[in-house]
C-alpha cells in the first residue's frame, strides 16, 4: 500500500472542506437575514424602506451569493495550497508576487478595506479556539509537528474576503453591498467556529495527530501578528549576576581570542540549508568551549549570559533561517565587545544590539526567503557582517559604522526603485496637481464612498460600532512626520502589508507606497490614509528589539532555575 503524502492529505481535507463551502454560506446568509429583519422593526418607514429594497436583494440573489463565495473561496484556497506545496519543494523556485497595474486608493476602496479587517476580527474574536485548534491538525497533514509555519488554507481572512465577494452578487450600490457585509459577518464569525471544530473533530477521527500546541503562531494578516513592543526590559546586569561560575579545568585550555577565532571559522563553514538542531548543536559546543577559556569568574559568566541570549534570539518564533545565519556570526563579535565594554549591557539601544536588530528586519521588508532580490540583499548584508568580524578592534564604534552602512544599503535600494517607478511617479505629480488646482476633488474611482456617509442607506442600517472615535489631528500629525524610506504596516487591499513610502506628492495628496514582498505598488490619497490609520489599519514598522525579549526569556529561565 502506497503512503499518501502529506501534500495529498491536506488536498483531500481541502476538497472535502469545500465540497461542504455551498451549505455554509446558506446559513450565513439565514443568520443575515434574521439580523435585518430584526432591526426593521424600530426603522423609520423611509429607512424601513430602503432595508427592505436589501433584504429583497439577498433572498433574490442567494443562489448568486452562494456562488460568489464559494468561487472566490475555491481560488483563495487553491493558490494557498499550491504555495505551500511550492514552499515544501527545496528545488522549487520562488515565484515573486506580480506586480499589480497602479490604482490610485482613494476612500471608497479603504472602506472596503476596514471592513474586510472588522469581518476578521469579527471571526477571530468568535472562533480563535476553533482557529488555533484546526491550525494543530493542518499542520500535522503536512508533516509540521513543530507548527513552525500556518498551514491552513482556510484563515479568517480567506473567509472575510470571500464574503466581500458574496456582496457583489447584490445588483446595488456599494453602500447596501457593505451594509450586508456588516451584517453577515457576525454570522459567518458563528458559523465558521462550528465549521472549524466538525473539522477538527473530522480529522481527529481518521486518526490524524495535532502538532505541537507549544510554538503555535497566529496567521499571518492578523493584526497582532507581531507582538506590541514593549519599554520594559530586564536588567541585563541582574541578569549577569545570576549566571553560573564553573570550575577551571584541570588540563590547560585555549585561549579565549583562539576559541572565539575557531567559532567563527565553524560559523563560516556551516550550510546556510542548516536545519535548526545542527545550528543549536554548534552553539552549546561552543558555549562550553568558550566558557572553558575564560580565566575569570566575570568573563565566565558574561559568556554564559550572552550564549544563552543568543540561543533566545535565535530561537525567535518565526525567523528565517537566512536571517538565522547571519545573527550567528555575530556571536563571537559581541562577546568581544562587551568582554572591552561593559555598557554594552546597560541599555538595549547599545549600537550592538542597534545593529542586529536592524539586521533581523530584514526580514520584514524584503521579498520571501529564496527570492532573488533577497538573496542579493542579504548578501551585501552578509559582507558586511564578515568585513565587521574581521575587525581588529571590535567595539561600539565599529558597530555604529557597520549600522550606517546597512542604512546605506537600505538607501540605495529605495533609490533605485523609485528610479524604476520614474514614471508612475511623474503621472501621480501631474494628477496631484490637477487636483489641487481643481475647486472640487477629483474623483478617480467609481462610486466614491466615505465611511459613515451613505446617501442612499439610512443610518439604522449602519450599525452604530461602525462610526468609530476619531482622531484626526493624531492622524494627520502622523502623517506629517512620514519621509520617503519609512516603513509601514498597512491593510491595504484586503490584505496586511509591509510598505515602504516611496513617494508624497508636492502637494501631499497622493502617497506612493512600495510593497515589501513584490514590486508591486499603490497610490493612495491622503484621506485614505488618514481613515486607515485612524482604524489602526496603517502604522509604522519599526525593527523591534530582539534582545529585550530574548533577555526576557532568559530571566525566566534563570527563576526556574535553568
């Protein structure tokens, strides 16, 4: 008997998910109806009215509404599942997103946009168990015990986009389309939570064993797919003081300088297709090695803290193993700097730390791992580490320099893709300026929509978490502060990205954003911006500090007596 693979197991489970799509959108829709119906009742008649001209809507064109979604679905899922047997394939190329044609993003798609993000929340807040618990066993279908990755084509965000795609089924205007929308997401939110568990129970059944619950992540587009950082950070110094002493050795050692040489040399030869285990293999034999030469109890202990933070770091949930190597060969610089400077451990804006924190985040603003662009990227990031290790002197000035450079490089690409968007560019200036010289705005898209306005929907059809508090001046002094280069993480499309501000407008209007993952761009106005910040839709992308959470980590680790 031939043992399936697990890409033709998690096929077979998307089929049969699929096949039952049809009867969930049937009860999605019964759970939307009911909740108009419902909220007919205290309407003014006119209002009353115009509800009604969208419940009819909905019960004409359900077969059509069905259909919508299940196509949009099918593709969503299709192309999840054919990326993730193109990721499990090492010779497989990988293909960079397409670069979408240049629209300009005015108020009407940014309020599609915040509700397509309203709709996830919506599904995580109601079916976050039922999520996680499914998220185990897809895992498992493809041979991830250690969930290092969301296997599961069928997110929230699939679900929220493909009810999006249900509305344009209703032959009316935009505002009834998202009207319906805010109705449906609360129960396709309940539905799917029973949805995800029959399939869980499903998998269970035929004999299938969750991944391991302990490094589950959360899919990518939620809104806390990184975690909030955080000022606190424990004291490094405390932290030292903690360490273990060993003994000295009775047979002589090496000197230090000679072992932290020899650990580079390993770091050099390692395979950057390294798996993870022979990455922590070299690291503990390396501590003891470094510990052994140590000839004080201070030095002992100051090796002991820093490999032990170096384990955390690399141990980062969700770092990249090209990222991994990188950091790797750091390890002996550091130790050398802060063997000469002990101020390295007063703060965690020390330029070391500066500096491997911006080269982790490289990662958040370059194409997916294999791409060509990366790999050209990282490796001048990779000279870069190598000419700064073979520094004789190593210290805090080193790394400032070694800092100035990775920006310099960072400055260099977003030069020559705005010179690759030359053109786009000089087209958006010209538009800009038609529309500040116009008394009316111009509009550029179909329909334009602003997000608690409808003319043709009445207020009760709205419901009332829709018409949000608003800051504007915060949002507008946010904008004010954004330069080319900055980067953002914005809903944008359907989707969360990571954006690089390429270009504002003389006039600030008209905002050109870079797509981190392709070379794909959008042109968005101004008040688009302003409404996706003042939904927490768009804010900044700052690297975060890897040590202050590694730190962290290790302090808990020294209470439990580790």
């Amino acid at each position: 008997m031939v043992q399936p693979t697990a890409s033709a197991a998690l096929q077979r489970f998307v089929d049969d998910e699929l096949m039952r799509a049809p009867l969930l959108v049937d009860q999605v829709i019964e759970g939307a109806v009911d909740r108009l119906r419902q909220g007919m009742a205290g309407m003014m008649p006119h209002d009353r009215a115009v509800a009604g001209d969208l419940l009819q809507a909905v019960l004409s064109n359900r077969a059509y509404i069905v259909d919508y979604y299940v196509a949009s679905l099918r593709e969503q899922v299709d192309a999840e599942v054919a990326r993730l047997a193109s990721a499990a394939t090492p010779t497989a190329p990988v293909a960079p997103r397409k670069s979408l044609s240049l629209s300009l993003v005015d108020e009407d798609e940014v309020a599609v946009d915040v509700e397509i993000s309203h709709a996830i929340e919506t599904i995580r807040s109601v079916a976050e168990y039922e999520l996680r618990e499914l998220q185990t066993f897809t895992a498992a279908l493809v041979g991830d015990m250690d969930l290092a990755h969301d296997h599961n084509p069928f997110r929230a965000e699939t679900h929220a986009r493909a009810l999006w795609a249900a509305a344009q089924a209703l032959p009316l205007s935009r505002g009834f389309r998202i009207s319906f929308m805010r109705h449906a997401s609360l129960p396709l939110a309940q539905v799917l939570r029973k949805t995800f568990a029959g399939a869980t129970s499903r998998l269970e059944a035929s004999g299938i064993e969750p991944a391991s619950y302990r490094t589950l992540i959360l899919p990518s587009g939620s809104r806390r797919s990184r975690a909030p950082e955080t000022t606190f950070g424990p004291d490094l110094h405390r932290i030292l003081d903690r360490m273990p002493v060993h003994e000295a050795p009775a047979a002589p050692q090496p000197a230090l300088e000679q072992v932290l040489q020899q650990s580079e040399a390993q770091w050099r030869r390692l395979p950057v297709d390294a798996a993870a285990s022979e990455y922590g293999r070299l690291r503990e034999q390396q501590r003891m090695q470094l510990v052994e030469s140590a000839t004080t109890a201070v030095d002992q202990q100051l090796i002991e803290l820093l490999t032990r933070l170096f384990d955390a770091l690399l141990g980062e949930p969700g770092l990249p193993q090209d990222i991994q190597l990188l950091l790797s060969r750091l390890q002996a610089s550091t130790l050398r700097v802060a063997l000469r400077d002990p101020s390295m451990l007063d703060a965690f804006d020390h330029p070391v730390w500066r500096f491997m924190d911006r080269v982790a985040f490289q990662d958040e603003i370059l194409p997916a791992p294999g791409t060509p662009a990366r790999q050209r990227a990282l490796h001048l990031v990779l000279g870069l580490v190598e000419h700064l290790s073979a520094e004789p002197t190593q210290d805090a000035a080193l790394y400032v320099r070694a800092l100035e450079r990775l920006l310099g490089q960072e400055r260099q690409r977003l030069v020559e893709r705005c010179a690759a968007e030359h053109e786009q560019i000089e087209s958006l200036q010209a538009l800009e300026d038609r529309i500040a010289a116009s008394p009316a705005s111009i509009s550029t898209l179909s329909g334009a929509l602003d997000l608690a306005e409808f003319d043709t929907v009445p207020a009760d059809l709205i419901e009332t978490d829709v018409v949000r508090q608003r800051s504007p001046a915060a949002a507008s002094a946010w904008l004010a502060q954004c330069q080319p280069g900055d980067w953002m993480r914005a809903f944008l499309q359907g989707r969360w990205v990571h954006a690089q501000l390429l270009w504002p407008g003389e006039h600030r209007e008209i905002w050109l954003l870079g797509d981190a993952a392709s070379d794909a761009t959008w042109a968005v106005r101004r008040r688009a911006l302003l409404t996706l910040h003042d939904e927490k839709l768009l804010r900044s992308l700052e690297p975060r500090s890897l040590v202050r959470a590694s730190a962290k980590r290790v302090l808990r680790g020294t209470l439990r007596g580790g």
